[in-house]
C-alpha cells in the first residue's frame, strides 16, 4: 500500500511507517537535533532517547511494531524462525519485552554484573536466537549481549536494533559473525521527515553529516 507525500510523491509502507515513528520521536522529545555529548565523549548533531518510549503508550506499541516487522522480513528472507528473543538492558530490553510476549516467544537478556557471560531466563542449547537493542551505535552492547547468549548455548548469527546511527556496528558484529538488521536509520528518518515537511532542511543537513566526532 502507498501513500501520498506532503510534497505528491508516492511513499512506500516501510516509508510511512518511518515517518510515522519519526514523528511520534520527534512529538514525546525523543529525537532531539542540536549538540550533544555523548558518554564516549563525542559530540553529535543529534540525539536519540528512547528510555522514555514506554510513558507514551502508542508510540511504544508503534516501534514494537516496527520491530516486529523487521523480525518478519528477516526470518521470511532467510527461511526461519528466531526461537529465543536476547534484550540489551535497559532500552533494548524493555521495547522487546512487549514483541516477545506478543509473539509468544522466549525472552532472556545478559545479566549486568561481572560476570559478563551470565543470562537472565532460560536458553534451550542450540536454540537460535535474536539479539535485539533500541539504537545500534558502536554495537558493542549487542556484541556483548550476543557473546553471552552464545556463551550458554545459544546460536546467534543476527542482531537487530529499531533505529542504526550508521556508526560501527555493523562493523563489529560482522568481526564476530553476527550480521546487524535494523528497521531504519537516523538518515532515512531525517530524509522522510524532511520531505513531509516535518524537519527542516537545516535540521536535515546537520543529521546527514553528522557523524559522531571527538570533543
């Protein structure tokens, strides 16, 4: 199904629904455009917060549903089923809560301690599983979550998160055999907002050139 764009052009689903997420960031504070420091220490044009997703209740069942859609498209492509649902805590873990106990599927996440190889639930040995975050960023958290997982049985070959910042971690799962699947972008947000004239051509601008960068 199509649908018409603020400026006449036809948009896809996957557009719409980009679009639509993108606006609910935009309308609970969520997606913020400005200068940030990040805890690594770098500074970015923009900001992404999604801890606050679950207080404003449609639009947290929008992104699980953007989730899930990318889950499906995954598991037709490669002709699966993803047994065993893997959260990174905290963000990660509580939007895939909600698609878990949707889809009737088993959830367990890594145990935040020092024992970085621990999980919390159960995992059936040789079961396949997804390891899944809000936003993907260095991917170091999905590594993590993904070793852990693997550490006790479980078989991890994708990871997910609903938004990638387009940094390095597609390049660090990839180190360890792990390919990362993602619902969109923060550039494909800004795109598609800016063309439904939801985000300003400035505000465009400094998303799609801004790549993290020291302080």
């Amino acid at each position: 199904m199509k649908t018409e764009s603020g400026r006449g052009r036809e948009v896809s689903a996957h557009d719409s629904l980009v679009y639509e997420l993108g606006k609910a960031l935009l309308k609970i504070d969520a997606f913020k455009v400005g200068t940030f420091s990040l805890p690594n220490g770098k500074v970015t044009p923009y900001f992404i917060d999604l801890r606050k997703l679950p207080s404003f209740p449609e639009a947290f069942e929008l992104a699980s549903s953007c989730l899930e859609s990318s889950l499906f498209k995954v598991e037709k492509e490669k002709e699966m089923r993803f047994e065993t649902l893997c959260g990174v805590p905290i963000s990660g873990l509580v939007l895939l809560a909600s698609l878990a106990r949707r889809l009737k599927r088993p959830l367990i996440y890594p145990a935040r301690d020092s024992q970085q190889s621990r999980i919390q639930g159960y995992l059936r040995p040789g079961s396949q599983v997804l390891v899944v975050d809000d936003v993907s960023n260095t991917g170091k958290s999905l590594r993590a979550a993904a070793q852990a997982a693997i550490s006790n049985g479980g078989v991890v070959k994708t990871a997910m998160s609903l938004i990638d910042r387009g940094e390095e971690a597609g390049k660090n799962l990839q180190e360890i055999g792990i390919e990362l699947r993602y619902f969109t972008t923060t550039r494909e947000i800004a795109s598609i907002l800016k063309e439904m004239m939801a985000l300003t051509e400035e505000q465009e601008r400094a998303i799609e050139q801004g790549e993290s960068k020291p302080i």
